[in-house]
C-alpha cells in the first residue's frame, strides 16, 4: 500500500536528482529556491513510499500557498524503477485527499522535445483521468508551451480569467523577479 508523507530538507536532497532526470532544466526550479520556499511554507514535497517496506517511490512539489485557495501541482514522478505498476494512480489519490478543501488543484503539463506529442497525450489523458479540466492559458514555461489543467474541488473550473494571477502569485513566492521574467513569459501565445 502507498503512504505519502510530507518530505523536509533531506528529502529535498536525496530526490532533487530525480527531479533533474525527469524534468527539462528550462522548467526546473532552483533547489536552492525550493529550499527557501519549503521554510516559508510556501512549496510542499510530498514523498511517497510503500509502507511495508519504507522505501520512497515517488514525490510531488506542490507550491501550497496562494491568496486564492488554489495549489499547483509543480512536480509529480515516479522514481524510475519503480514505474508502470500502478503507483501512479495511487499516488494522485493520496494527493488529491491531501488538498481536498482546497478551491482547486491546477497542473502543468509542459512538454519539451515532443515531436508527435504522444507523451503531453499521455498526460493529459493521466491527468483527465482523475477529473483535471483544461484551462485556457497563455504563457510559456522554460519557453515551452504550457497546457495549463484543473482539478475544481470547492472553486470554479474556469480559470481563465484569473489564470496569469494564479500563476504570477505561485511563482512569486519561489523566485525573484529577475527569475521570474528569465521562466516564465506571460505575453500571450498564438
């Protein structure tokens, strides 16, 4: 059975390498900001294991705080080894009870080097699965092209309207504004 627990410091260390081989550079935080961000509450790591055997599975970094009631899914892997055994799934569920009395979950499906798009397919289809929307946005991510989903709990499912707020304010709280403006282009995309 798959336990999550919210990670510290260490975990933040011992799981940034997987964090790297699963995620392109140009869309990957800082540690060192996700650090800071861990101190002030502002970012969750959430590590996931089997509860037999304590040995960690899979994270996720949730950037938890918003003035809107909302959290961004940032992160979510599975470690290598241990993937296409349904650990996936049980992990969303344990995520989605985690901020159950949230307004939303919103996600980032950014996708780099993906000629046919199988893969954004894929998780898009992932995410759907588990009642995540599409929310039209326009901004770029590591200047790829973001596919921006929600998961209404209590809030509405359009977010378009407020999409560039939410979003501003997620990133806000983690980076400078010099980082900011370097990550993310909120001009819109045509």
């Amino acid at each position: 059975m798959l336990t999550m627990r919210i990670g510290g410091h260490r975990d933040l260390e011992r799981l940034y390498p997987a964090m790297e081989m699963d995620f392109d550079r140009r869309e990957l935080l800082p540690k060192l900001a996700i650090h800071k961000a861990m101190l002030r509450g502002d970012q969750e790591l959430l590590v996931f294991y089997d509860d037999q055997s304590e040995i960690t599975v899979g994270y996720a970094l949730v950037m938890a705080r918003s003035v809107y009631g909302y959290v961004l899914l940032k992160y979510f892997g599975i470690l290598q080894w241990f993937r296409e055994q349904g650990l996936g799934v049980q992990a969303m569920r344990l995520v989605n009870k985690r901020y159950a009395a949230r307004q939303g979950i919103l996600a980032e499906l950014t996708v780099f080097d993906d000629a046919e798009g199988d893969y954004l397919r894929k998780l898009r289809r992932f995410f759907a699965r588990f009642g995540y929307v599409d929310v039209k946005s326009d901004y770029r991510l590591g200047g790829a092209k973001v596919d921006l989903m929600a998961k209404p709990l209590k809030g509405s499912a359009d977010l378009a309207p407020i999409a560039h707020r939410l979003i501003r304010d997620f990133y806000s709280r983690v980076l400078r504004p010099a980082g900011f403006e370097k990550m993310i282009d909120m001009k819109a995309v045509e």
